[in-house]
C-alpha cells in the first residue's frame, strides 16, 4: 500500500508542474527561443498523455 501510495503521490506532483509548463510551451515565441526544452517538453508531452489514457482505460489501481 505505501508503494501505491507513493506513486499516486508522484503522479501528483508530476501533474502540477505539467500544469504549470504545459501552457508556457503552448506559446510560439517561448517554443522558438527554447527549441530544445519545448522538445523535450514535448516528448514529455506525449509520454504523460500516453500514461494518462493508459490509466483513464483501467483505473484499478491494482492493475497500473
């Protein structure tokens, strides 16, 4: 239980920094002037909404 707990934890914080970068990387000129950080927030992106419709498929938390 605590190693759940721990991930749910983790999955917490990971959601609120995404929060907090994903809209600054929506912008254009932030995307030009940081093209390597706006890739690799980008593959980041992509990992984080693969995980999250992983998830959304099968919630049991015992199965993720």
């Amino acid at each position: 239980m605590l190693y759940i707990q721990d991930v749910l934890e983790l999955w917490i914080e990971v959601q609120s920094k995404y929060l907090y970068l994903e809209p600054i990387f929506n912008f254009e000129d932030i995307n030009k002037n940081l093209a390597i950080e706006a890739e690799k927030f980008g593959k980041v992106n992509v990992a984080w909404i693969e995980t999250m419709k992983f998830i959304e498929n099968d919630p049991l938390v015992i199965s993720i």
